[in-house]
C-alpha cells in the first residue's frame, strides 16, 4: 500500500507548477472576495431575517409593559418558572426586559432614549432594560427588533399623547441595552458557525484535484486495469489513493485556510488565538477527522463515475449535500448530544463547533468513533466500486429499460442538485423568502423535475407517473388509514424530539414560521396541503420511484426502496426535526404507490394528512398527551390495513 502511495503521490506532483497554479495560487488570489462575501452574506441575513422572538418581562411594572407589547414588533412573552437570567442562558428565551420603578437612580449617559429636554425622567416614567446575550445571533437581533419596537411605539403615541404639551416623546419611555456576553464569546461563537463549512469548501477544493481523477480519470485511460489484475488487494487501492488525497488536501488546504483566517480577523478570526489548549487540541482532531471523511467522499464520488467528466459533473452536487450537512453548526439550539452526532459530516461540524466554544463533553467521543466508522464505511464502499466499468447491475436489453436504470443512476445527483437551489435561491431572493415564495419554488421544481428528467431519459410518462386508477377497496382503505397515518407520524415527531432535543420555543418558532398568523385558513390548506400532495407525489413517488424501483418489484415491493424514498422525502423538507416523521411518512406513502401501482391514493394520503396538521395545530392540540397505548393501537391498525391494499397488477 505504501508503495503505490508513494507512486500516486510522485504522479500527482510531477507537474508541480499546475498543481500550485489551480490549488494554492488562484484559491489564495480569491481568498479575499471570500471573506468579503462572509461579511456581505452576514449583513443580508441580518437584513432579511423576520420571526417571533421570544422575551421575558420581569419587575413590578411588568404589566404595563406586557399590555403594550404586541405594538412593539413580533414578540412573545414566555413565563418562567426560574430567573430571567438563567432562561437567557439556557436559550429558553431571546432576551428579557426589567422594568424599573421611578425610585431608581438616574439614567447613565450612554442610554440611547435618554430624555433630552430635561436630562431626567418624568414622573411615573418606567425604565425598561432589554438584557441580551450578544455571542447568540437571535438574541442580538431580538435586543435590536425589540428597541426599534419601542422606538417605533414612541414615534405613534408622539401626536396622540404629547400634542401641544411641548415634550419631547422619547421622555415617555427610557430604554437601555446590556450585553451579557464578552467580545470574545462574540466572536467564538461567530467563528463556531463559520469554521465547519469553511472548512467543507476548502477541502472539497483541494482534494477535488487529486479524488476526481485518481479512480474516474484512470478507469477512462484504462489504467485502472493495470492495478485491478495486480496482486493488490482493491481495499489497498483504495488506501493508498485515499491517503493521497488526504496528503493533497492537508498540503494546500491549510494555506487557504491561513489565508481565509486573516481575512476574516475582523469577523472573529482573532478569537482563536485566545483558545485554550485543550479547544486547541480539540479543533485541529477533528478538523484533521473531517479531512480524512471529505476525502473518502470525494473518493466515493469518482469510483461511483464512469468517466472524469461524470465526475465533474457530480463534484457540486456532492459539494453542496455535504455543505448542507455541515451547515447544522448555524443552528446554535441543536445540542451534540442528539442523534445528530452519528449523522456523517454533521457530527464532526457540531463537534468542532462545541470545540471553538470550550463545551467539552462525552458525546465529542462519540462523534469521533460515528466519523471514522462512516470513513471506514464510505472506503469500503470504493473498493468494492474498483471495476473496470459501472455495468455491474443487471442489464436490459429494451431500451426504455435501459434508459431507466442510467436514470435510477443519476436521479439523486440531480435531485441533490435542485435541494440545494431550493435552499440557495430563497436566501437570495427577498421575494421568495417567506411562505408563500417558498412554496411557489419548491413546489414548481418538485412538479417540473420529474417531467423533465423523464422526458431527457426518454420515459413513457403516464405508466411512469402512476397515472392510473386502483380498485375501490383500495380507496376506502386509503381513506380509513389517513387520519391513522398523521397519528402515527406525530408519535414518530415526539420520538424525534427525544432524538434531537430543542427548546419547546425554539418548536413553537419553527411552527409559527410554516403557519404564520396573517394567511387564512383556505390559503394555508392551498399552500400546505394541496400543493405538496400534488407536486411531492410527482417528484416522489412518480419520477424518484420509477427511477429507483426493480423490475421485481412490480410484483413485490422492496422495503429498500420504501425507505430510500422515504428518507430522501425527508431530507428535502429541510428540517432536521422533521425529517425523521416525514421519512417515516414517504416510506408507507411508498409502499401504498407499489402495492396500488397508481399515485392518486398517495396524494389523497398526502392531502388529509397536511390538512389535519393545519386544521388541528389551530386547536393547539398537544399530541403529547397521548396514552401510549394509543399511539401502539393507531400504529397496529394502520399496519394492518395497508397490509389489506390489494396488489394491483402492473400495466
């Protein structure tokens, strides 16, 4: 093994002055437009970013405040069972405010509503404190949404209360601003969402250079024969090419990271040299375990393509499905110590996250042992790909059919593809970013992908669509099992919820995003159930089935396909708290698709199961409630009638 390292190392740099060019020279060149792009890119969601905040109000004239709040801004008050300032610290709440009698000292210089007339309150005028934690990207924007709010109440009560009385308005209130978090924890925590995705990019960057070509590249100039009939075991190829593009990566990456860091000094970069030397340790062991699993992933991509230009083709989609698992370091409410952690790529970014903000725990263990069991895994995995060709599958000799599995091949790059234009585009379109520009994107991509692959790859469309009726029986048992299906899929969400722990606010946040208040009732049934049963059936359980489905399958159907669909259901409602219920619900709206062999009873499912979740999230039914014999009930009754579908036969 070490031998041919040593030669694929020597191939790699007999052309040194190329390498530094395309690997080192350019990136460094760019590096910074890359920093500025950080700060612009932090500016616009700052800008563009709008929700419910969640605050506090304590002190002995908390109620005058509390009646006024709703004209502040979208804000709602949490009670508290324990201090404000262990509720801050716990991220239970955004920020909270006291409310000071008229006894109090005198306000400071530096408050931003000081009176300006009198230089002192008036009398009975209550001192509101907004306290912060400034490291938390919510709780800033709260202390600044919830300021302006005041700002903006003073503005309109101006003409009503203080016309023709000669006072200033900003004597009616006085407000002042504390941040509870030092500079340092600022800039760390800023750091901590940054560090793993930067480093994604920087490693699919370098190694690219040396992964695409090293299986892909030499099994197109028939190279790869060469090694393939040698006495090399294929798990010793696989080694030594793997440790080349780990040497390649480690090689230029850390210039461009250097480079990236002192760019980006004013962002934070100069929190780490404060660091300690265990956080230190600690960032550079998993950095170097999130190198050794990037590289398996780019290794994995050129074994899985049959020539050099497949796998330039599938370079970006893999790029942006692993920067979309690395991008859970954003979200400062998901703890480790979730099922998160055994979850690849996205263990290793909460990991170093944690790192950089000096929370030391077990569950760093555990993701170091979850990072190098799926490198191991995704290894494995290339060195049973070592094959002179891709045509190991069965073959046929119809063309349809053949067309169809180069599609069952491809159908995930290109469904990756567009998952990441759906999360990319709205970030960067004001006009698409709330519900219902969101759901005119996603559900127009979900409803024109399949047409058009199954045009390009030359497919019948209706059989290939499910585009036909199944027999009476098999509707009344749809019909039954709908309300049977949401039970079951909220007892899978309180699972998921145990799974990956959240604060109840930060739930109630996501909710009230997905069903905000100022659509009715018809339009978040349009939205929210009609279109998705549509639009996702097509995408899912029309083009994504027929792609992946066997030929055996027409007559029994595979639960390897009921979960492959289901999952890839899942992850593309861009929810890490959904995705295990809504896979849960793609795998049996699968099963009813294969055993029905049509997509009609799916949108049905689809359909009654959104419209209960919009019609009972208006009552604020708490499903946790629940015996839990009834949620085992619900689950045997439901098994029980699919069970019951009858088999249609294939067209």
């Amino acid at each position: 093994m070490w031998t041919l390292f040593y030669y694929e190392l020597r191939h790699m740099l007999r052309d040194i002055s190329q390498l530094l060019v395309v690997a080192l020279l350019i990136p460094l060149l760019l590096t910074p437009f890359v920093g500025n792009s950080f700060q612009k890119a932090l500016r616009q969601s700052e800008a563009l970013q709008s929700g419910t905040f969640f605050v506090a109000v304590v002190g002995p004239r908390s109620p005058e405040i509390r009646a006024q709040l709703p004209q502040f801004g979208k804000f709602k008050e949490i009670a508290l069972t324990g201090s404000a300032s262990e509720a801050l610290r716990d991220n239970l709440v955004d920020c909270f405010i006291t409310v000071e009698d008229e006894a109090d000292l005198s306000p400071p210089a530096e408050w931003r509503l000081e009176p300006l007339a009198t230089r002192s309150r008036l009398a009975g005028t209550p001192r509101l404190t907004v306290h912060y934690n400034q490291s938390r990207e919510r709780s800033q924007r709260a202390q600044i949404a919830l300021t302006e709010g005041v700002e903006r109440y003073l503005n309109r009560t101006r003409d009503r209360y203080l016309s023709g009385l000669g006072v200033q308005p900003e004597q009616l209130y006085q407000v002042r601003t504390n941040n509870l978090a030092s500079r340092r924890q600022e800039q760390a925590q800023l750091m901590a969402s940054l560090v793993p995705i930067v480093l994604i990019f920087v490693l699919f960057g370098t190694g690219s250079v040396t992964a695409l070509d090293a299986i892909a590249g030499e099994r197109e100039r028939g190279s790869l024969a060469t090694l393939l009939v040698s006495a090399l075991d294929r798990r010793t190829i696989a080694a030594a090419k793997w440790l080349t593009v780990v040497v390649i990566s480690l090689l230029f990456g850390l210039p461009q990271l250097l480079g990236l860091l002192w760019n980006m000094r004013g962002l934070g970069g100069s929190s780490l040299a404060l660091l300690a030397p265990a956080s230190w340790f600690c960032l550079l062991f998993f950095s170097m375990l999130l190198c050794l699993q990037v590289s398996a992933i780019l290794l994995w991509i050129s074994a899985r393509s049959s020539t050099f230009k497949q796998a330039q083709l599938l370079y970006m989609p893999g790029l942006l499905v692993t920067g979309a698992l690395a991008a859970v370091s954003w979200m400062q409410a998901l703890p480790l110590r979730s099922v998160v952690v055994l979850v690849p790529v996205s263990g290793l970014s909460l990991a170093l996250r944690d790192s950089l903000l000096e929370d030391f725990s077990p569950w760093l263990i555990l993701a170091a042992a979850a990072s190098l069991f799926w490198t191991l895994f995704i290894l494995r995995s290339v060195a049973n790909s070592l094959t002179l060709d891709l045509m190991d599958k069965p073959h046929s000799d119809i063309p349809v059919e053949q067309m169809r599995q180069s599609l069952g091949g491809d159908i995930l790059w290109y469904y990756a593809l567009a998952g990441a234009l759906m999360v990319v585009v709205p970030g960067n379109v004001p006009m698409l970013s709330g519900l219902r520009g969101q759901v005119a994107l996603i559900q127009t991509m979900m409803l024109l992908l399949p047409l058009v692959l199954l045009r390009v790859y030359r497919q019948p469309l209706r059989p290939s669509l499910r585009w036909r009726n199944t027999s009476l029986r098999n509707w009344a048992i749809c019909l039954l099992a709908a309300p049977l299906m949401h039970l079951c899929a909220n007892s899978v969400a309180i699972i998921s919820s145990w799974l990956l722990p959240m604060s109840e606010e930060t739930v109630r946040q996501m909710t009230q995003l997905l069903l905000p208040k100022d659509a009715s009732q018809l339009e978040l049934f349009f939205l929210i159930a009609v279109c998705p049963a549509f639009c996702e059936e097509m995408a899912f359980r029309g083009g994504l089935l027929h792609a992946l489905q066997q030929p055996l399958e027409r007559l029994r159907p595979s639960w390897r396909t009921c979960v492959l669909v289901g999952l890839t259901f899942g992850v593309f409602h861009f929810s890490v708290q959904r995705i295990l219920p809504t896979a849960v619900i793609g795998s049996l709206l699968t099963y009813v698709a294969l055993v029905t062999g049509s997509i009609w009873p799916c949108m049905v499912l689809h359909l009654i199961n959104n419209a209960l979740a919009v019609f009972l999230s208006s009552l604020e039914i708490d499903y946790a409630h629940l015996p839990g014999w009834g949620w085992v009930a619900a689950w045997i009754v439901l098994l029980y009638l699919l069970r019951r579908l009858a088999q249609t036969a294939p067209p």
